[in-house]
C-alpha cells in the first residue's frame, strides 16, 4: 500500500522511448525499492536547496563572544545555535550523537499561511507540491534528530492537522512504529476564540506526537501519595450465607440484616468504599464483576443485599464486599476493597501511580503566553507550563538531562528548562536551541528572551522580575570548504574549536596559542588540541604540568590518533584523531 498524498498532481506516465540501458536499469532498481507500505512522495519535485554559497562546504561553529551570558560557575553551559536547523543538526551529530535525553520541536505547521519557508519562497496553499517539500524538510531533519537521542530519549513533536497523518507516517518510518508511544491531545483555545473569526470550524486542538528512540524508552507516570485516609469501613457479618458461583468465582450472598457495615478510624485493616458506577464499570475488574453480574441480580435478590465476593483485586484480603441497590429503581452499588498489598507489607503511607492522560487543557495558558519571557511574540507561541509539562513525561528521573528543541522559536523550551532546575536546584538539566534568524526571530526575540529569564528584568511597570540564573554560549554557523584536501582538512581542524568545547563541555581556555589549546570546564574535565605537529612537544610540557587526565583531538591527515607521538605520557591523554572523525560524520549526511 502506498499513500498518495492529497491535492499533489500525480507524474505523467513516463515514456522510455529513448531511454539508455543504464537509465532503464536504474529505473527498474527504483521501482523493485518502492515501498509496500508507507508514505511517498515526489522528492524529485521537491528537493531542498541551500544558498549556493554554502554548496560543497562543510557546517562548522563560531562563537558570538559578546553574547555569551554567565551567571553561576557551577551550572551548566546551555547553548544556543543561530543557523539553518539542518546544518546545525550536522554539527550536532558529531558533537552530541546518543546524547540528547529529550527533544521538543514544533515545526511549521503547512497551513499555507505564509509560515512555511521551502528554498527561499513561501509555500503557499496553492502549490500542488507543498507536502511533498513539508515531507521532505522534514525527513531530513527527523533523521538527523534520531541520532542524538540516547536509546531512553524521547522526542515530542507538535502538530496540527494539517500534516498530522503525513507526519505520522513519516515518524514511523524514521523512527519505527513500535516506538509510538501516545498521541497527546493539547487544548489550545476556548470555544468561541478562533484564529478566524469567519470559519465554518472552530479548532481547538493541536496534537503532540511522543516516540521514543528505542523499545526501552519510557513515559513518566505522575506519582501521588497513597494515604490510608479512606480507609475507615469495617465489614461485620453474621448469620450463614448463602454461597454460590458467580462469574467462576465464589461469592457468599448475605441478606441485609446479616451484617452491617460501620465507619471508624482509617487503618490499614480497614476497607476503602468505592461507588460502583461510571468509568468504574469499564476501568477495573471489581467494576466490571458489578456490571457484569450483580445488575442482573436485582430482580433475584432482595434489595440492600451484601455479596462476598472471592478471588476478586489485588488487596491483602484476597476478596472484596459488594452491596446491591437500596431501591428498586437504583442501579448503583458500592464496593469495598482493602489496601493494596505492597502498601499493607510496607509503612502506613505509599505512592500511587497515575495514568498518563492524554487530554491536555492547555487553553488559558495558550492564550495569555505571548509576554512571557518579557519578549511579545505572537506567531505560535508555547506556554512555559504546557512545555514543562512534556518535559518531565520525557526526562529521565535521577540524572540531568540534555534537552533539544531544534524548532527554537522564541526559546520558550529553554525558559520552560530553567523554570524545572528551578524547582529542582539538584538537577542541572541543560538545553540546546536551534534556530535560524528569518525575521530576526533568534537575535531579536530568542537571544533576548533568555538573557531576560538568565539576569531577569523589569517590566513596563518598573517592576522587577528575578532571573533564573544559568549560563548560555551563543553560536552561528559558519562553513569551511568540504574538497578533501590536505589544505582543507588543516582548516577544518584550525575551525573545530567551538564545535570540540561544545562536545566536551570545556569552554574556559587555560592555554591558547596557534599550535595547540586547552579549555577545562571548572569541574575536573579537560580538553586539549593539538593543531600540528609542532604543537605535540609543547603540549605534552604544559599535560605534564597540569598532571591530569585530558581528552586530546590530534590533527592527522588519517585515523592515526599519533599514539607513538605521545608515549611518555599516555597515561595521562585519551586521544582522538581529527578532523578524520568529523569527516567521517559528514561523509555519512552528506554523501
């Protein structure tokens, strides 16, 4: 089965009249690889093209020293890259390959209302090959984004209907179909506010779509406190019930003046009383026993009757009470079940865990976001609260994590990172933004945003709002050129040093000359290169002095890390060969 996509003209029906054996050949080669199942599209009609001054040239790094922000030492780098997301997701593949815990994006939603810019011109509704160029934007850079995630990432992608379906499809295939997890539905207005005041369909929804980079990755269930508040019924039984099967299990009927049924103080003895009724008849076995067979029962037992009821939960009673209706016209009933077993062997209180909903309201704060971070943007802004939200169903629990948003925006997920290290100052969670400058969207509303929520600021009240504090190093792509060359290669090596501080997380430079440098980050790391032979003597002088532990990236013509050339101190570097090992990166993106 094949997809076709909807509104694209479909190819004339080709002639091979005057075709070579070889074009035939390569023709038949692309008909055998056509998919059985999936989404296609006309990549041929919609190849994406970068400005012809950066054709043939390699993505490189360049830090804006006069934008890097530093509050606190002791905190992580956070970065922000201003560039195409495609030519920093190359970079990113050398520097952070299996290394991003999660990744929020939300990229252009294909409205054709001018938000969607293919090979310099607006992908308008009329171009009968907007979602083949939407696919192909986008498949470029979902498969880029898949090699940063560890095997426990996650990636969340925002998206409306407009290229829902198709994005679909295209996820499954770059990142599998059984690593879908859910499909979150956001609430993103209140009915009567529509972005057009004159549409026939009030939208009120966007979607989230949530895949993991492996079988092993996992959402984070919320947890609440399991208390015994609840438990305060005691079940009092006299007389001889009558036993029978019901539904295969053994249930005692008592008629109502042969027990009763008392509330005390809460213990763990005690029973919890449950109405059986609503989503409790589909959600648990104990609802469903109730809807199932003792409903029926009514026009066989008498009103107000009590039902032992065997082999029924997981509580540490091994059964559970039930009580028909009061009245002849009721249906309802309750039941009483005890504590859970792992809370009855443990201590008097436990944890809960709670499904995940997959409705999201969202709405007021979607509709009161467009100051936060004290920047006014309109043009599809996220609240802080919702993208919080995201990001603690993805992250994982005990560490800190590394957090991407290649789609940056305003910078709302770096603010949304900020504000959850906030309220957990043991965790030092970091992110990393992309995001190219159309409009001045990174150094007009992005940059200043986070510098705002870093230092804080002052409203137009005078009022002041206190930073979050942290630190972020401002990148933009530059390029070098990618003809393998001796020359090149040299000037590859000479250009790496962003990219390499930005790997190793080393930024503050101990050592700097033409031949080699070292950077350390404060905390025991080190990182050193060595740009020519000339700088080896050297700089083993200045690791024997610092006598500690350093990851050192060697220029080499080859994959020769130059082992012979560092012997008499071996125990003390961990060599990498460059620019060899960048290349081979990009030999891999960019054929």
């Amino acid at each position: 089965m094949t997809i076709q996509i909807q509104g694209e003209r479909p190819r004339p029906r080709e002639s091979y009249e005057g075709w070579s054996r070889e074009e035939l050949i390569e023709e038949i080669r692309k008909l055998r690889k056509r998919k059985k199942y999936g989404i296609v599209w006309d990549e041929e009609k919609a190849r994406e093209q970068f400005d012809g001054e950066i054709e043939g040239k390699l993505p490189i790094l360049k830090e804006i020293k006069n934008k890097a922000i530093l509050t606190d030492r002791s905190k992580p780098i956070n970065a922000l890259i201003e560039g195409d997301n495609y030519h920093s997701l190359s970079v990113l593949n050398y520097t952070h390959k299996n290394a991003i815990d999660v990744i929020y994006i939300d990229p252009p939603y294909n409205t054709g209302n001018e938000e969607f810019i293919f090979n310099d011109n607006i992908v308008d509704r009329d171009d009968a090959y907007r979602h083949s160029k939407w696919l192909s934007f986008m498949s470029r850079r979902l498969r880029l984004a898949k090699n940063l995630l560890r095997d426990t990432g996650i990636i969340f992608i925002s998206i409306d209907d407009n290229e829902y379906a198709q994005l679909k499809l295209l996820s499954d295939e770059i990142l599998g179909p059984t690593n879908y997890l859910v499909t979150l539905y956001v609430q993103v207005r209140y009915p009567g506010k529509t972005l057009v005041e004159d549409s026939d369909v009030q939208k009120l929804i966007e979607t989230v779509l949530v895949y993991g980079k492996s079988s092993v990755a996992r959402l984070n269930r919320e947890t609440v406190d399991y208390t015994l508040d609840k438990f305060a019924w005691q079940v009092r039984v006299k007389g001889r019930p009558k036993s029978i099967q019901i539904g295969k299990k053994k249930v005692e009927i008592y008629d109502k003046n042969d027990y009763e049924i008392i509330k005390t103080k809460p213990s763990k003895q005690n029973f919890k009383e449950i109405w059986a009724s609503g989503k409790i008849l589909d959600g648990n076995s104990s609802g469903r026993f109730f809807r199932d067979y003792l409903i029926p029962r009514q026009s066989v037992d008498k009103l107000g009757t009590l039902y032992k009821v065997y082999g029924i939960g997981d509580d540490v009673y091994g059964y559970r009470y039930f009580t028909g209706p009061k009245k002849r016209e009721a249906t309802k009933g309750k039941y009483y079940q005890g504590v859970p077993k792992e809370i009855f062997e443990g201590t008097e209180s436990g944890e809960r865990t709670l499904p995940i909903e997959t409705f999201l309201n969202f709405a007021d704060g979607f509709g009161n976001c467009r100051l936060e971070g004290h920047v006014d943007f309109r043009s599809g802004k996220k609240p802080i609260a919702f993208l919080q939200r995201l990001l603690k169903l993805g992250m994982v629990e005990g560490r800190d994590n590394s957090i991407l948003d290649f789609f940056a925006g305003s910078g709302s997920t770096g603010h949304a990172v900020l504000e959850i290290n906030k309220e957990n100052p043991t965790r030092q969670h970091r992110f990393i933004l992309c995001t190219n400058d159309e409009n001045n969207i990174c150094t007009a509303i992005c940059y200043p945003r986070l510098e705002n929520v870093i230092k804080g600021y002052r409203n137009s009240e005078g009022k002041r709002t206190k930073g979050l504090g942290g630190n972020l190093k401002y990148f933009r792509t530059s390029f070098v050129e990618s003809e393998p060359t001796d020359r090149n290669k040299k000037r590859l090596v000479d250009e790496s040093c962003e990219m390499l501080c930005l790997k190793e997380d080393c930024f503050d430079e101990l050592e700097s000359g033409q031949q080699f440098k070292i950077f350390t980050n404060g905390q025991g790391r080190f990182l050193g290169i060595v740009f020519d032979d000339a700088g080896i003597e050297p700089f083993k002088q200045k690791v024997r002095e610092l006598d500690r532990e350093i990851n050192v990236y060697v220029f080499s013509l080859d994959e020769s890390a130059r082992e012979e050339e560092f012997e008499d101190i071996i125990e003390l570097v961990n060599l990498k060969p460059i620019p060899e090992a960048i290349l081979n990166v990009y030999r891999r993106i960019f054929k």
